[in-house]
C-alpha cells in the first residue's frame, strides 16, 4: 500500500505541469499540458490548431517539481482540445533537467515599456519567469517592468521578453514569454514562494 500510494502522490505532481510531445515519424515536437496522468495513460491539454491521426507514436517527457517522466505512447482519441495517449511501455521516472512550468488561474499584473503600460493574465509560472497573455504585441528580446498581483504580495522588477506570438484562441491577443532580470530580495521571496504554493 505504502508503495502505490508513493506512486499515485508522484504522479499526481504532474497535474497541471508542462508536456514535451516528440512524433517519432518525423522528430517534430509539440507541447501541452498533463490534465490526468495514470499508469496506463495520459490527457494532455493540447489547444494546437494541429490534428494527428488515432495511432501517431510520441516519446513523451514531462518535467516536474522533482522528478521527470517518460514513456512512448500512442495516440487514442483527439477532440475539443484534449489528447488521450496510451503507454506503449512503463512509465520512465527520472531526475528533472529543466525547471517545471505549471498552469496557474486568477493570476494578473501588468507590463510596463515606454512609458505604456499593458495589461497581462499570466497562464503558467516556473522560478524563472512566466507565460501570459496580453493585447497587442511586444517585441522579443525588450526588456520590461513588471508588476504583478500574487497572494503574497505584489512582485515588481524587471524581465525580458522571450517570445510573443498570436494567440490560437484569439486574433487580437498574444502570447508572451518572460524571463527575470533583475528582482529585488523580496520579490524573489514571494514569487519562490508563490511557485512553491502551487506546486503543492
């Protein structure tokens, strides 16, 4: 019992977390995120406008807090967003080699460049920096002010931005990247803590 239930906890860790999808016909990598994870399978919240026929093999890697896992899988069923895959093989667990992103809700701040500031709704966080989706466009590699409203506090610094592309679910949005720069020593308490708290 005491061994399942290390397991089951394990895999419960990866709810929520970032998914690396690797097509083994042509090496192409696509990402998601782990909506159910089980010892026979896992859901992947996929909003790629891209479609894959039932039978398409993965090599799957998902990056946790503390862990990693892999596995092969083929897909089973793709609809309204959702990719269902099942385990060609046992589920893989080892040491993570990249800090975990994890899906967050009701988190807002703003961006702040050239003197205009821009509203954000952040999506995912890691200890690095975050992914949010914002109005109009920012350019990659500029470097921002950041405001952000967490339980915590409110965290202010500076960031660069990674990427920013158009969002699939609507035209007039996009999707940014964002690294830290620079934070001051209380900041940085809050935002750690922040990613600790919704890792638990």
């Amino acid at each position: 019992m005491g061994y399942q239930s290390e397991v089951g906890d394990r895999r419960e860790s990866f709810i929520n977390v970032r998914v690396r999808l690797q097509r083994l016909s042509d090496a192409k990598f696509f990402a998601g995120w782990v909506r159910t994870l089980s010892d026979s399978e896992i859901v992947i919240d996929f909003s790629t406008p891209e479609e894959f026929e039932v039978g398409t093999k993965f090599f799957v890697t998902i990056n946790g807090v503390h862990t990693a896992a892999v596995v092969q899988a083929t897909l089973e069923n793709q609809s309204a967003g959702f990719l269902t895959l099942k385990y060609d093989s046992t589920l893989k667990y080892l040491n993570t080699t990249e800090a975990v992103r994890r899906l967050v809700t009701g988190l807002s701040g703003t961006v702040n460049i050239d003197g205009a500031e821009i509203e954000m709704q952040i999506s995912d966080i890691s200890i690095n920096g975050f992914g949010a989706v914002v109005d109009g466009t920012l350019t990659r590699g500029s470097i921002v002010d950041l405001d952000i409203d967490t339980p915590f506090g409110n965290v202010m610094g500076k960031a660069e931005i990674r990427y920013c592309r158009q969002d699939a679910k609507d035209s007039l949005k996009h999707r940014i990247g964002v690294q830290f720069v620079q934070f001051g020593r209380i900041e940085t308490a809050r935002w750690n803590r922040l990613t600790d708290d919704s890792a638990a």
